[in-house]
C-alpha cells in the first residue's frame, strides 16, 4: 500500500488589541417654538351661473297609413262638430239679443196710465171723391121699345158735361134702371144726382160686370 503524504499547517496567532472606551458626544438640543399657524379661510360658495333650460323636442310619433287615415276621419269630424257647435251658440245669442230688443221695445210702447178717463180712439176715414161727369164712362141702352129712346137720353146727359156716352139696344125691360161698376160704386153720387134729375132714378139697382164703363142706363117702358 502507498504511504499517505501528510502536509503540516501552520497556524500564527495575533495578538487582540482592545479599542478604549470612547465618550460619547454631546449634541446640543435647540427647542424651535412652532410659529402660530393663520386661521383658514372659510370658502365661499360661488352661485352656479344657471344654464338656459334645454326645450325638450318631442318626438314625433310615427306613423302609418293604417294610424293616418282614422285619425284624418276623427279631425274631420272635430271640425264639424266645432262648427255645428259654433252657428248654434251664434244662434243663441242672437235670439236672446232679439228678445232683449222686443221686451225693451214693448215696455217703452207700454203708455203711462192715467188718472182721468181714456179717449176713444178716433178712426179717420178717407173721403171719397164723386167721379167727375169728364170722368164717368156712361152706357146707355134702349129697352124700351121705342126707336130712338136711348139717344134722346143721351142728349141730355150730353147737355150736362158727360163726354164718354155709349148707346145702344137691349131686351125690353119694364122699368128704368141704373147699373155701376162695383169698383166706383161709392163714388158714384154725381151720376146718381143727375139721373134722379132727368130719369127719375132714386137709387143703384145693381152692379154692372159684363162691360168696361163706369155706368149703365137702362131705358125701360
């Protein structure tokens, strides 16, 4: 077996130096009083400045041709109905107008009344006027039977200012008479006066309706 080579270590040992104590340093302390700290100040509330209000824009609804056309028939029906309601309210003030107008109409025709008796009304007739002789168209007709009868009448009627005379035939009548126009009837008192002169006549013994002329004599037997 091989023999083991063993090597020697040497070791050197110091000496230990020991440090002396050291003292320790004063340090000066310096006292700082704290400096007096400034009140805060209070903040101040600012009033926020204030905004337009935004209009709110509505939407707008849409719409089909199945919602439109009931709704056109509804507004047109709205129209009618407002202006049926309108022509019956202008009615109805105007007629309450009108009564208003009546009532205080009739109570200012309402006479006074009075103490004393009231007259009686007096009712004014207009006065007739006798057609003038220029103005009477008179028929004279021979019933007589005698030729010449009805002219020799005539002549005299002629004599007093008639100017419109007519002569002519009719059957025989029994007596003299006289007819008028219903029309001139109460303007008649002339001609009456001057045939109650000439022929006797008291009175109108009818109305005349088959002829155009005022009057008409009839000469009888």
């Amino acid at each position: 077996m091989a023999a083991k080579k063993r090597t020697a270590v040497k070791v050197e040992t110091k000496p230990q130096v020991v440090a002396a104590p050291v003292a320790p340093a004063v340090v000066p302390v310096v006292v700082v009083s704290p400096s007096p700290t400034p009140p805060k100040a209070e903040p101040v509330a600012v009033a926020p400045t204030p905004q337009p209000a935004k209009k709110a824009v509505a939407a707008k609804p849409s719409y089909t041709l199945d919602d439109r056309v009931p709704m056109e028939k509804k507004n047109k029906q709205m129209y009618w109905a407002g202006l049926v309601l309108t022509v019956v309210v202008l009615v109805m003030v105007g007629g309450v107008g009108w009564a208003r107008i009546r009532l205080v109409t009739e109570s200012e025709v309402v006479p006074t009344p009075t103490s004393g008796p009231v007259p009686a009304t007096e009712v004014v007739q207009e006065e007739l006027v006798d057609l003038s002789r220029e103005n009477i168209n008179l028929e004279i007709l021979n019933g007589s039977g005698v030729a010449g009868a009805a002219g020799a009448v005539a002549d005299k009627f002629e004599l007093l200012g008639y100017a419109n005379i007519t002569t002519g035939n009719t059957p025989r009548s029994p007596k003299t008479e006289l007819l008028v126009d219903p029309a001139v009837r109460d303007r008649m008192g002339q001609l009456l006066t001057d045939a109650k002169e000439i022929l006797g006549i008291n009175e109108i013994a009818g109305e005349l309706t088959d002829s155009s002329a005022s009057a008409r004599i009839i000469v009888g037997e």
